[in-house]
C-alpha cells in the first residue's frame, strides 16, 4: 500500500502546478565530493535506498539456498526453471513486439523484474486462503528472479571498471564474510563495513545495489545454539520494515511520476516499445513462467507444491508480471531520453497494473472454488 501511495503521489504532484518543484527535489545534489558521492536525491534513491532492499532480497534467497525451498535440487528446480523461463520469454516476448522500434534495444531488460513485495502483498490480499505452497512457490520463483535480474544490471548497466576500486570492494566483502564466520555480533562493525562496501562497490563503476545484494548473500543463515534467530533472519526482520516502509516507496516517489493525460497515454499506446514492455510484464510472464513449470512437471525435473493446481499457476504466473521496482530501475538505468523514460515508466506502471488486477480477479475465483469445494465435501 505505501508503495502504491507513493507512486501515486508521485504522478499527482507531476500532474500539477507543483511538477516543477518535484523536478527540482528529485536533481538537488547531496553528498560529499569525494569518490564521486555527491549524488541527486534520485540517484541517491535508486543507488543508496536500493541496496537496502536487494540486501534483504540477498539475506532471503541465502536463506532459501541453504535451509529453504531452494535447498535441494528436486525442490529448487521447479520455481528456478519457472523463474528463468519467467525472465527470457517476457524479454522474447518485448523484442518481438518492438522489432525494429527505436529503443527496443534497451527496453527488453525492463519486463524481465518482478516485484517481490509487491507480488506477495496482492497474493496475501487477494487470497489468504490458498495453500502455503503457493505462496513458497512466488516467494521461491521471485527470488530467483530477483538475482537474475541484478545480475543484468550488473552486466548492462555497470561503466568503465575501477581495478582498484574492485579490488577494495572484494576484500571488504572477505572482511564480512571472515565477521560473520567468527560470529562477531555487534552492529558498530558490520554498519560502517557495509557502507565502504557500497563506496568501494560505487567506485568500482558497478551499480551499488550489488554491494546489497553481496552483503545479504555473505550473511550466515544457520543459527548457532546460544543465538535465538541466524544473522540474516534477524536483519531480515529488522530491515524489511524499513525496506518496504521507507526505501522502496521513497523510490518509487522519485521513479514514477510522469505526466499522466490523453496526451501521455497516447503516447505510450502508439509507442511500440512501450507496447512491447506492456506485453512482456503481462503476456511474456504468463507464458513464461507457466510454460516453464508446466515443462519442468511434465519432464519430471519438479512437482508442484501440495495443494497447488494449474489454476493457481495460472494465477501466480500472471502475478509475476508485477515488475515495478526492479522494472521502474532498469527503466531508468536503460533511457536517458526524458521522453521515452516517461513513457516507458508508464508503460511498466500500467503492465503491473494490469498484471495484478487480472492475477487478483483470477486468485479471488479460486479462493471462492476452495470455499465451494470444502462446503460441499
């Protein structure tokens, strides 16, 4: 909800008089000069906020690799299989509608996201009721996604390396890894050594939310017998508030407000390229994400999780068309031409939308289908 709330402010206050005074928060300049830190609010929001979230994302898919649903390979091959045919068809899918188009060279990152939070929030809204296997399985089939997805940022989108810079970065990340094997606890290390990480990650010329990512995947997640909760799930649950309470909705304030009238929507509907990501988030994640579970059942490579049924698929596969975050930063990491950002950005707002409206009518259908099956048995 705060996500949508701040989106939604976003594209109020550029749709009025005030639009240009948001123009002007979103370029003033803060920061240092040093290691070129003196950043706009935006790239702090997208690069500094960001590396929050993909922390968290981090500490989740560690997690899930080492004790959860991804743990073995007959209980991880169906959501990664699903996942990884979830990021190349919608990516086949855009490049297909956009063939030829101007632009559609960078679009075809930008359907490849989907939006975790976003994803189970409409789940947990639209359908409570369903099995938990369900839930696991947009959990498990999300994180895979996410870590696809940061790795194209980090191929796509990273500039010239700083050798040096790099090699900062690696030891620092050693430094973590050798705290967190001799179960050093306290806060006063891990918090300045996370921040020259995203420094030395910054410097380096790759984006920094892989200094989030790095760091959540270096965080130990068995817990020793004295300790109450691992590392990672303690920093999950201390910072997934803050995550999904101040960086993601801050973000999205900055990322998603675009002029929204007759002109700007004809705009993105006789743009080819804004069709293209229309149909990649929408069409492209239901295809692909389907498609690949149903390929991975029928060749016996996984099974779906107990209680899980093709319908559900159906629905969970048109959920992950809900790429926002990540999809809104790819948007803005892809076009540098402010008219074509804008109108992309609205291409990615609208496909989400239409992804979650569409998955959530279908959840909601069979919510009402368990309830009838269960009173008549």
């Amino acid at each position: 909800m705060l996500l949508l709330i701040a989106a939604a402010l976003a594209v109020l206050i550029a749709n009025t008089p005030l639009a240009g005074a948001y123009e002007t928060i979103k370029a003033f300049t803060v920061g240092p000069d040093v290691l070129h830190l003196r950043l706009s609010l935006d790239s702090w929001a997208k690069d500094g906020l960001l590396a929050v979230f993909f922390f968290v994302a981090g500490c989740e898919l560690k997690r899930e690799l080492v004790v959860g649903e991804l743990s073995s390979v007959r209980r991880a091959a169906l959501p990664a299989i699903a996942a990884i045919a979830g990021m190349v068809v919608p990516a086949v899918v855009c490049l297909a509608v956009g063939f030829g188009a101007h632009g559609i060279s960078s679009a075809w990152p930008v359907p490849v996201a989907t939006d975790i939070a976003f994803a189970l929030a409409v789940l947990a809204i639209s359908a409570p009721g369903l099995p938990s296997g369900v839930r696991i399985f947009l959990l498990s089939l999300a994180v895979v996604d996410d870590l696809g997805a940061i790795l194209l940022i980090a191929v796509l989108f990273s500039e010239k390396l700083s050798l040096i810079a790099l090699g900062v970065s690696i030891v620092l990340l050693a430094v973590y890894w050798l705290l967190q094997y001799g179960r050093i606890r306290t806060p006063w290390i891990y918090v300045p050594l996370a921040i020259a990480v995203w420094v030395a990650v910054h410097a380096a010329g790759l984006h920094p939310t892989l200094a989030g990512i790095a760091l959540g995947l270096l965080t130990r997640v068995k817990k020793d017998e004295v300790e109450e909760l691992p590392p990672a799930v303690r920093m999950e649950h201390l910072l997934s508030p803050v995550s999904a309470g101040v960086c993601v909705p801050l973000f999205a304030f900055f990322a998603a407000g675009v002029p929204v009238n007759a002109g700007a929507l004809a705009g993105v509907f006789t743009d080819r390229v804004a069709i293209a990501v229309i149909f990649g988030l929408v069409v492209g994640k239901l295809v692909g994400v389907a498609g690949g579970a149903l390929a991975a059942v029928r060749l016996r490579l996984g099974q779906l999780p107990d209680g899980m049924q093709v319908p559900d698929l159906i629905a969970v596969a048109l959920l992950a068309g809900c790429g926002f975050t990540v999809s809104l930063l790819i948007t803005e990491l892809s076009f540098t031409d402010s008219a074509h950002s804008q109108r992309i950005t609205l291409a990615v707002m609208i496909g989400s939308v239409l992804a979650a409206v569409l998955a959530s009518i279908l959840l909601r259908v069979r919510t009402k289908a368990r309830q009838k099956d269960s009173a008549t048995m």
